[in-house]
C-alpha cells in the first residue's frame, strides 16, 4: 500500500456479498425442507415461511438506513494514495469471514423443517432478498451523489462485514466510474469490443 493511503471497500458490493450465498441457501434448504410432512404441516409450514420471508426482506432492507445516511452525507473524499479493492476480493472476504455462520445458517433452517416445513429456508432467503434491496438502494443514493461510496478495510472487522458499524467513522468517495463495481456493488458491464 502507498505511504499514506487507505485500503478502501465498496459498501454496496459489501452489503451485497451475503444476499446470493443467503438467497441459494434459503432456497435450497425451503426445498428439501417441503419434503418432511414436519409437526405443523406442508401447508402451514410454506404460509408460516412465505409470512418469515416478507417480513426478513423488510427488516433487512430497512435496518440502519439512518446509519447508512448519516455516513453519506460525511463523505470524504479519497486520496490519491488510498488503495480501491476490487469488488471480487471484498466479496471472498465477506463470504470466507462468514462461511460457518453460512453453514450454521443452512443446517438451522433444515433442521427446522421437521417442526415447520420450509420455513427457516424461507426467511434465509428472504434475509439474502433483503440485502440485495439494501444494496440497491445505496446504488440509487450513489447515483443521486454522483458519489461512489467506500469505507475502510480495517473498520469492516475480523469478517470483513459491518459497513455501518461502530468502528466505521466516516465513508470515503469516488467518481462514479473508479472501481469495478457498479453503484449498488453489481459487476460492472464493459461495453461491447467492437
């Protein structure tokens, strides 16, 4: 790293890395968790699980928005020396700083299924929709700012999560086209070689 700088993280491609292992996982564990009749019933299982899934999505999507603001509206913007991480390097860290609660995750909600069929499948899933609409709207706020917005590798923790977090004091900002992350923490798409 250049003397001075910063290593920085997108916090949209940060919020974003849980929703598709979450999403997948939640799917998958709904769908073999309908195959057990469990004590409640398939019918009251998957209407028990849809009710989870919306209500995760909501809570997820909506949590620390006020957070989220406070910490955009003090962007700073980055040096030349900060050092911008490509968003596949943020998306394994997260994803290998979570792997066991991933996995701790999957076996819970199939484990539930004997008692609730599908359910447990259905809020992991509806947690993953949650994040992703999350990161959506930090990518219409990005938009709005003209403003990539970045936080600090070492305020993220041992994780590589939490972008809102206690440790994280402010957000850093760059033009809309830096990185390779779109707004919102989609790959971004090349145009077309012609």
């Amino acid at each position: 790293m250049a003397r001075g700088g910063q290593g920085l993280a997108r916090v949209a491609v940060v919020v974003r890395a849980g929703a598709a292992p979450l999403w997948w996982l939640g799917v998958f564990a709904a769908g073999i968790g309908v195959l057990p009749p469990g004590m409640t019933g398939r019918r009251i299982g998957v209407l028990a699980g849809a009710a989870l899934f919306i209500v995760a999505t909501a809570v997820v999507a909506y949590a620390r928005r006020r957070r989220y603001g406070d910490l955009t509206r003090g962007v700073a913007r980055a040096g030349k020396h900060d050092v911008l991480q490509d968003r596949a390097v943020t998306v394994r860290n997260w994803r290998r700083g979570h792997r066991w609660w991933l996995l701790l995750a999957f076996a819970v909600a199939l484990a539930g299924s004997f008692v609730v069929p599908a359910a447990g499948g259905m809020l992991l899933a509806g947690t993953g929709a949650g994040l992703r609409l999350k990161a959506a709207w930090l990518g219409r706020r990005e938009r709005a700012l003209e403003t990539l917005l970045w936080v600090r590798v070492d305020w993220l923790g041992r994780r590589g999560g939490r972008p809102a977090g206690k440790a994280v004091k402010a957000y850093r900002g760059t033009g809309i086209a830096a990185g390779d992350a779109a707004p919102g923490g989609a790959r971004r798409r090349t145009a077309a070689l012609v």
